[in-house]
C-alpha cells in the first residue's frame, strides 16, 4: 500500500458539531403561534393577532455569537427563526394598520439577516474549503490505491497486517462521504444566510409604497390642505371608500389603518364597530300619511 495513504491525517469532526443541533425553541414558537395568529386575523381580531406576534420578539437584538463554529451555527439558526417572527409580526401589523411598524419590524428582520450573512459567510467558507480539500486527497488515496484495495476486499481470509490494511482503506472511504456531508452542511448554512439577507426586501418595498401612497393622498386632498385628520374624516364619511375595500377583512383593514391615523375618530370607531356586528345601523323611519 501506498505510505502516503498511511500518512493521510484522521478527518475528526469538531466534537459539538458531530451532533445535531436541538430544534431551536424560538422556531417551535413560530411554527406553534403562527396558526394562532392567523386565526385571530381571519376572524378580523387584527388587534389581537399583532399582540400574539409581537410576544416572539426580543426586546432587543440577540448578538452574534463568534466564539467558534457552534455558536456561530447557533447564532445562524436563531436569525432564520428571527425572520419568521418579523415576518409574522409584519403581517399582523399591516392587518392592524400598523404600516410604521410593519415597515420597522421587515427593516429589522433584514438587518438580522445581514449580521448572520456578514458573520457566517468566511469562517464557513473556510470550513468548506477545508472539508472539500480533505476530501479529494481521500479520492486520491483511494485511488492510488485502488488496486490493492480491491485485492484486500476479495480475499476472505486476511492476516492481521491484511486486516488492519482494509480497515485503514475502510475508513478513508468512510472519510470521503464525511467531507462531502460536512462541506454540504456549511455550505447550506450559507446559501440560507445570504438567501436571507434578500428576503424582506418585498416586504419593505410594499410597506414603503403603502406609506408613500397615502401620504400623497393626504397631501392632494385639497379640502383638508395636507391635514391628516380631515382626510380620515372626510374617507370614512364616504361610503364609496368603504365599498371599494372589497370583502370584510379589507374593509375591516381599511378601518384598522384610519383608526391608526386617527384613533380618537368616533365615525371610524363607528364604522369598525357596524362591521364587527357591534352596532347595527338605525331603522330608517317609516313615513306614516295620513288620510285626508
């Protein structure tokens, strides 16, 4: 046998990653609440379904732990979990009329994104190039002693130098499909940490054209001179707005974002409280003639 193939170093495997990461807790309280959350919005309880979400949310960015490849993959996982939080909250606080905040928690969500790539993308790189390396000089090995191995696997019985021989050959085969495994494993890592970083960017740029369109609204509404207030008065006091938001939850949205703008409005209250079954609009008065 070859004595470079004697020379060849044990790939071994960084002890905490040879385990696989526990499912992270924050992704199980995603994927538990998002149902939750999504039932308080078909049932228009936006409100509710904003606070539900907003329960996911750190209070404060978690840092970035460098420390070595296992926080880092930890850390990695946790911006992935974040995301879908933001996302979540994004959504319920469109529904709520909460476009500023919904603007604020997609920003977030990529900014997560963009501290996970910029952390990951070199020292898993590197692990990459590593684990790639040690495998095409296993392949050689391999291949320069494929002959001999193929001998040592026909014979049925081995001396013990024989054996020993095989089982060396046995473990750099081995050793092959480990590299691929690992070099596939950070290289996924990556590709999900950049892929992030690009995510939110639909999500940003309705939230902002939500926003821009309806401050150029208000500023054309020539009657209220660029006034916020008498916009929403003036909206909500014409059916045809209401009418042209399409389905319940549309309008119920629609009413959700004027009570955002003016939540002191007792006509939008009134309005949100008629589509919720709160009120019912009065009997129109009959008309009695009498005889003469």
């Amino acid at each position: 046998m070859n004595p470079s193939m004697l020379l060849l170093p044990a790939i071994v495997l960084p002890s905490a990653l040879a385990a696989q990461a526990p499912a992270p807790t924050l992704g199980e309280q995603v994927r538990a609440t998002r149902p939750v959350v999504e039932k308080l919005m078909a049932d228009l309880k936006f409100q509710e379904a904003l606070q539900q979400a907003q329960t996911l949310l750190p209070a404060t960015r978690p840092a970035f732990d460098k420390s070595n490849n296992q926080t880092m993959l930890t850390c990695a996982i946790r911006a992935i979990d974040l995301g879908q939080a933001y996302r979540l909250a994004v959504e319920a606080a469109d529904a709520a009329g909460q476009w500023e905040k919904a603007l604020d928690y997609a920003k977030e969500a990529k900014a997560i994104a963009g501290e996970s790539y910029a952390a990951v993308q070199d020292p898993f790189g590197k692990m990459v190039t590593y684990y790639d390396a040690a495998g095409a000089r296993a392949q050689q090995v391999l291949k320069e002693n494929a002959d001999r191995i193929k001998e040592l696997k026909a014979k049925k019985d081995l001396d013990p130098g024989e054996k020993q021989e095989l089982d060396l050959a046995l473990g750099v085969e081995k050793e092959v499909g480990d590299d691929a495994k690992w070099s596939k494993f950070f290289q996924t890592y990556i590709n999900a940490a950049k892929e992030e970083t690009t995510a939110y960017d639909p999500l940003i740029a309705v939230m902002e054209k939500k926003i821009q369109g309806e401050a150029d609204q208000i500023a054309e509404y020539k009657a209220g001179k660029g006034d916020k207030l008498k916009w929403v008065e003036a909206v909500v006091s014409s059916p045809a707005y209401l009418e042209a938001q399409g389905d319940k939850a549309g309008k119920m949205r629609f009413l959700s974002r004027l009570a955002v703008i003016d939540p002191d409005s007792k006509k939008v209250q009134h309005q949100i409280d008629l589509l919720t079954g709160k009120a019912v609009e009065p009997a129109p008065k009959r008309v009695v003639h009498r005889k003469k």
